[in-house]
C-alpha cells in the first residue's frame, strides 16, 4: 500500500477549490443587482450628470442609489452559507463522475472489528484512495443566463467602459464630484480667513515673518511678539503653545486677535470649535552676548599725548554701546574710568577701529591703568573684553611751576589718602613767589589749592584740587590770554550756532537761549581783553598808533553783543543778525592781531628749529667723513704699506661716532621737548650709530661702513620729519592772514611795532631770494649754507590755508546776509550756502 499523505493533501487541494467554485455559484447571481446598480451610477458619474443637478436632488440620487445599493446586496446575502467539506466532496463526486461516495470512506469507519472485516474495510480504502487522483472541480456555473436571458450585464460593462473612455483623465475629479454634492452655503456665514505674523525685536531690524496657514516650522529671535488675526465664524478661536492655552480677544462678532510674546518655542496651534484652523513648529533662538576684544595692544600714541584704544566687536545682531572701563594699576578698588567709544553705523553686527580720546585733562594722565572693554547689545546683554595694562597718554608741560603741579597731582591720584608729597610740592612753591614773574592771580590760586587740602579733610577735597591744579598748569604753560582766548571761541561758536537755531525756528525759547549765549559771549570778549591788557602790561609791549588798522575797543565789542541781546530778547532777528555780523568782524580782527602779535614768539621757535636742522647737517657731514675713513680703510691693500695705524684710527672714528651718537641723543631731547613729537628717523639714526661704533671697535671696517651709510639715509629723514613738523606746528600757530575790505590787515593798532610784518620778522628780503644767501639760509643754488639753516619758508601746509579761506568765505557771506536790503533771492541763496558749513 502506497503512503496516503500525498494523495490526502491533493484532496484538500481539490476540496478548497471546490468550495470556492460552490461559493461564487452562490455569491455571484445575489452580488449582481447590486453591482448592476453600481454600474448604472458609474456610469452617470463618469458622465458627469450628477453635479448638473441641483444640490437637494443630488443629494436625493445619491441616497436613493446607496438605498437601493445597500437593500439589494442584504438581500441577495441574506441565507448565503459558505459550503463545508461535505459538500464539496458531493460536487467533486458528480463532476468526477464517482459513483457510490467513495470520498465518504475516508470519514467513515467500520463497523465489525474482527480481522476479516478490518482487512475487507481496508482493502475498500485503498481503492477509494486510488481514485483520488482522478477528481476534477470543474467550472463555476452561477445560472446568470437563466435570470438575465437578454445578456444586459454584457450591455452595462460595455457602457461603463465607454464612459471611463470619455472621462479620460478627469474621471477621478467625475467621481468625487458625483459622491460629494455641491450645498450652497448659508447666506451671511463668511469664510474663515487666518492671518499670523511675528515682529521681532527693534534691535535686531529684523523684517517681520508671515506664517501661513499651512503647517510649517518657524525660528524668530526671543522676545519677537506674535500676532494672528482670525475672521469669519462666530466661534471664539484659541491658541496653544505648549501647556499654555488662551482664548483670543473678540474685535467683534467675527473678528478676533491675539497677541503674544514669545520666550520660548514649541508647537502653536490655533484651533476653534474642535477643529484645527493652522499649526506651526515654533524655535525661539536665544541671543548670544557681544564677543569684544583689543585689536592690538592699547597705550599711547607716538607722540605720548593721545591714548590708544584699539578694538574689534561682532554680535548675532548688532552692538549697541561700547566703552573702554580703565581702573588705576596702583588704586584698582577706585571707580574705574568709563570712556566712551563711538560705534560707526549706529549698531554694526562687526566692527573694529580704533579710538584716540584726549585724556589729559583726567587726572590718571601717564598713569598704568587696567583697562577692559566693555559691549552692550540692543536686550543689554554685556561681553567683557581681556584685560589690558597700559599708560595713558599725557600732555607734555615745558613750564617749572607747571610740571611740579603735574606731578603733585599724579601723586594725589596714586595716593589720595596721602596728601604729604603733594603738599610738600605746593609749600615749595609757595616759597618762591618771584616764579610766577608777578602773576598774583596764579600765586593765589596756588595757595587756594594748598589750603584746600590742608583744612579740607573730605574725599571730595582731592578732585577739586586736582581739577585747579590742572587749570592752574595749563595757565602757566599757555597764559591767561591762551586759555580766554579759547573760551572766546568757543562763546562765539555757541552764540553762533543760537542764532542760526532762532533763525530757522523764531520760538521764544531759541530767542531766550540766543540771549544767554549773548551774554556769555560779552563776558568772554570782557575778559579776554582784560588778559590782553595784562600780558601787555606785563612784556612792556610798544603799542604804535596805526592809522591804517582799525582800533577795536572792548567798549564797542560789548556794546554790540548788548545790542544784539537786546534785538534777540524783543524778537528783532533781523537787526540781532546785523549786530552778530558786525561783532563777528571785530573778533576775526582781534584774532588777527593777536597771532600777529604772537608771531614774535613763533619767530623765537623758529630761530630754534633752524639751529636743530643745522645741527642735522652737520652730524651728516661729520658722518661722511666717518664713512670716507672706514672706505679707505676697507679698499687698502692689506699686503701695502699703511700710511699710519689702522686700529688707532678705527680707535679715534670710534670715539667721534659715540660723540656724535650722544649730541644726537642731546637733539632729539631737544627736539621732542619742543614739539611733543619724537623722530623716527633721528631713533633710526641712533641705532645705526650704535652698531657702528660697536663694529669699529670689533675692526670690522665693511659692518661699519653699511651701518653708517644707514646712519646718514636716517639722518636724512630725520631732518626732512623735523622740517615738517616745524611747519605743521608754525601752520597751527599761525593766524589768519585775510586782509580786510579795505585792503588793510585787521590789527589791534597797538600790538606790534612798524619794523615787523605778520610773520614776526622785518621787511628785508624774502626767505629764498639770493640777498638771504649770506643769513645762513639756502643758498641762490637752493643748499644749505653750514650756518644757520633755513627756516623752510617754502614748506606750505594746504590744510591750513584751506581752512583759513573756508572762514573768511564763511564770515564774508554772513556779513552779506546781515544785510537785510539785499534782494530777497540772494539772501536765500547766502542761506542755503550757509548751512552748508
């Protein structure tokens, strides 16, 4: 007997797909009605009928159909059982054409058990097994032809083929349209509209963001305010960020906003009535400080009077401030020093500069301080720079009395606590009174100062004293007629700008102001023609009548500003202005006479320079004939006899190069001290001196020779430095030249001898004309003569005669202006150049 298993599993086989055939026989002739009834819709909705309907009997259609749908197929499956294993051995029976069940034996079993009877049963088994092997399903017959004999379900596919052909592409839109019925919307509803921005902060001039409904994600920066706006519906909408929920404010019936300040991020939803109208992923990046540090090393500059502060910033959105905080080295609990320092651009995101303030007026001037800076953004967070140590710059002081006072006050800034160096500096000199060559008035204050800090015990005393202090030494290095006639300029400059403000805005408050600074402006003018009348009393000036000058009177200067006060306070603007233009005039002459009168002191710094330029020359000659010596030195044949003894030469050019190095270390001193610059050639020309002599003493003649030619190409430029700062300081010493309308120069009539010209000197001839050849000048060939050295009167400075014509424009148009019977279209042109200065 063969093994069953196979032929038991093909059984089963055949059995499943007996039961299938037996379903669908079933299934099908109940599954038609309504699939007919589907086929028939399909159709229409592929045609496009149903949306021409209108909405109420479309959507009547739509129902009847999914009606007549529904209770068509519950019909047709109402009864429907799913065939068992019994059946489906019946059909495989008949369609096999097997006779007697013998599929039945295999569920069947015996009914004796005696041997006989088991091996009959089996052999019957075995039989029936063998004809396993010959079933057959055969096809499904589900008896459509019997219930639709005119084959219309032939029809209906075809239709519902032709309809997908005509539909094309658009029969997916054909559907939905036909299952999704058109209603008109209730009249008066308007439809929902949402709109959402973000501002973020001023600081960051960030554009605002338009979120749109759609869900999307968003980063702003912190502190940005959040904005939405929802109209349409009557439902009050709500926002969530988070675990924060609010509703929104109620514009009116159906209208409502919200508006938030954003600290932190997450999802934002904004929902109504259950339902979601947008939704964003929100970020909120926070603000990072300012990074800010020192572009290089801070200190002074080269000429040791401005401090240095280099600096470079940088911030995600833009530094807002940025100052430099200097605490004294030797006092760091004081309170630090803050120094302002300019930004360009009002709020750069990157920046780097450098800021020269003038710090010699504090009382830290040429002090080690610890400095830092420090930046500020828009939110006011702070970013600190590294600390930094170094001096600041200070203003040199040639006056005795000026530079004990410096000093005494450096001391008191060091040690505030103790006063006993100052007070022992301020005692000598109130023991020497004949230094002040009989200044009372700087005697007194000097003994205000000491009993200032010997009876006043205060904190408050010390930076009191030190600001007299300072006021004190800059009187006696400039004198009283420098400082007045620096507070003159600058009244004048104030009065000027108020007349200008009242001009353009006639208010009483401007007319107020125009007539206060009238009238600092006549004390001003008082006291410096009192500083005058002292200085000339006190140098025994020759005051000659000049018929030619006109004769200024202090009277008439405060006559006018009075005038114009007046004119200013009662609102007569046009007769303020003529007063202004006629006081202005006599101070442009004042000033004139006052640098030409000054010129005798520029002459007396000029005959200095000329003596230090020589000095060059001379150190250059002395210099080739050191470079002439190591020359010959170096050419000689060694094998030759020498004419005398090379290392007792090389000996004597050594000590002429270190005297010639000292007198040059002599100049410079010099040199620095009157002009409070230092030479970067003649600090070249040192060093090369130095490494001259050094190689003269090793006998190293070639090494000495370069190092002197370098001496002399620095020499060289020393002399062209020293000659540009000599003009550069004669340029801003030197006044304004314009002569009058009269073709007169503006003088006081009384400040300076016949024999001088402006320039300080008498009128022979011109620096540069061949009759100067013989004075120590240039030469007719243009060289210098081994004398005195030419005062370099060829040597001009634009700037500064740019500047002094710029003014004299500026004082002949306002003198225009002031005329008020001019026509009206040239004092409107005069004012639009005006405000162009």
């Amino acid at each position: 007997m063969t093994d069953p298993a196979p032929l038991l599993r093909r059984l089963a086989g055949r059995r499943f797909l007996a039961r299938a055939a037996l379903l669908f026989e079933v299934l099908w002739p109940a599954l038609w009605p309504p699939a007919a009834v589907a086929g028939v819709f399909l159709c229409l909705a592929l045609l496009g009928l149903p949306p021409l309907l209108p909405g109420w009997l479309h959507l009547i259609v739509l129902a009847l159909f999914l009606v007549v749908f529904l209770g068509l197929l519950v019909r047709g499956l109402r009864g429907i059982t799913v065939p068992d294993d019994r059946a489906a051995d019946r059909r495989l029976e008949g369609q096999s054409g097997l006779m007697h069940r013998p599929l039945s034996v295999l569920t069947d079993t015996p009914a004796v058990t005696d041997p006989v009877g088991l091996a009959l049963w089996k052999a019957h088994a075995t039989r029936a097994l063998a004809q396993i092997g010959q079933l057959h399903v055969g096809l499904p017959r589900p008896g459509l032809a019997r219930r639709d004999p005119r084959a219309l379900r032939y029809g209906l596919l075809l239709s519902v083929l032709a309809a997908l052909v005509i539909a094309n592409f658009d029969a997916p839109a054909r559907l939905y349209a036909a299952v999704v019925p058109s209603m008109p919307m209730a009249p008066g509803v308007p439809a929902t509209e949402l709109q959402a921005w973000i501002t973020p902060p001023a600081y960051t001039r960030v554009a605002p963001i338009f979120l749109k409904a759609e869900s999307g994600a968003v980063s702003v920066p912190a502190g940005s305010r959040l904005t939405i706006n929802v109209s349409g519906g009557s439902l009050t909408p709500t926002l969530t960020l988070n675990d924060r929920s609010e509703p929104f404010n109620a514009l009116d019936h159906n209208s409502f906003q919200t508006e938030w300040d954003l600290t932190r991020g997450g999802k934002l939803v904004v929902t109504r009535g259950g339902s979601r109208l947008a939704a964003w992923n929100l970020t909120v990046v926070a603000d990072q400080p300012p990074e800010v540090s020192w572009g290089s090393r801070p200190g002074r500059t080269r000429s040791g009077q401005q401090t240095r502060l280099p600096w470079q910033v940088s911030d995600d959105y833009g530094v807002s401030t940025l100052q430099a905080e200097l605490r004294l080295r030797d006092r760091p609990d004081a309170p630090p020093l803050v120094v302002p320092i300019p930004l360009p651009g009002g709020s750069p995101k990157k920046a780097h500069g450098v800021s020269q303030p003038d710090l010699t007026a504090n009382p830290w001037a040429g002090l080690p301080v610890v400095g830092h800076l420090v930046a500020r953004d828009g939110p006011g967070q702070i970013g600190t720079s590294a600390d930094a140590t170094f001096e600041l710059g200070e203003r040199p002081f040639h006056n005795p009395i000026a530079q004990l006072l410096i000093a005494a006050r450096k001391s008191l800034s060091q040690h505030p606590d103790d006063r006993t160096e100052a007070l022992a500096a301020l005692d000598g000199l109130m023991q020497e009174p004949d230094a002040f060559h009989g200044d009372i008035g700087a005697f007194l204050n000097l003994s205000a100062i000491y009993y200032e800090l010997v009876r006043n015990n205060a904190a408050s005393a010390v930076p009191e004293a030190q600001g007299m202090m300072w006021e004190l030494a800059l009187h006696m290095e400039e004198g009283q007629t420098e400082q007045s006639a620096r507070e003159l300029e600058e009244a004048r400059q104030a009065a000027r700008d108020a007349m200008n403000k009242a001009q353009q805005q006639p208010t009483d408050a401007n007319r107020k102001e125009l007539a206060k600074r009238l009238e600092e402006l006549r004390q001003a003018i008082e006291r410096h023609m009192r500083a005058l009348m002292q200085e000339a009393q006190r140098n025994n000036d020759v005051m000659p009548f000049d018929p030619k000058a006109m004769q200024l009177s202090n009277r008439d200067m405060e006559r006018l500003a009075q005038q114009a006060e007046q004119a200013a306070k009662e609102g007569r603007m046009a007769d303020a202005q003529q007063e202004m233009a006629q006081l202005e005039k006599m101070l442009d002459q004042l000033r004139n006479a006052r640098t030409q009168g000054g010129h005798r002191q520029a002459n007396g710094r000029r005959q200095k320079g000329r003596r230090q330029q020589s000095a060059v020359q001379d150190m250059i000659g002395r210099e080739g004939k050191l470079l002439d010596h190591a020359q010959q030195r170096a050419e000689q044949n060694p094998a030759a006899p020498q004419p005398g003894d090379p290392a007792a030469q090389r000996e004597a050019d050594s000590r002429v190069q270190k005297a010639l190095r000292r007198a040059l270390g002599e100049l410079m001193q010099e040199f620095s001290d009157q002009t409070g610059e230092a030479s970067q050639g003649l600090g070249e020309a040192d060093q090369a001196m130095r490494q001259a002599q050094s190689q003269l003493n090793q006998g190293n003649d070639q090494g000495a020779q370069q190092s002197q030619q370098q001496a002399i190409a620095a020499l060289q430029k020393g002399g062209r430095e020293m000659a540009q700062a000599m003009a550069k300081q004669q340029g801003s010493q030197s006044g304004e030249g314009e002569e009058g309308e009269d073709g007169s120069e503006g003088t006081m009539g009384m400040m300076m001898p016949d024999d001088q010209n402006g320039d300080g000197q008498g009128a022979g001839p011109q620096p540069g004309s061949p009759d100067r050849a013989d004075q120590g000048g240039r030469d007719p060939l243009g060289r210098y003569n081994q004398g005195l050295a030419s005062d370099n009167a060829d040597v001009t400075v634009p700037e500064e005669r740019e500047r002094q014509r710029t003014q004299a424009i500026q004082q002949e148009l306002r003198r225009r202006e002031a005329d008020q019977q001019r026509p009206r279209q040239e004092l409107d042109y005069i004012d639009r150049l005006l405000k162009q200065f």
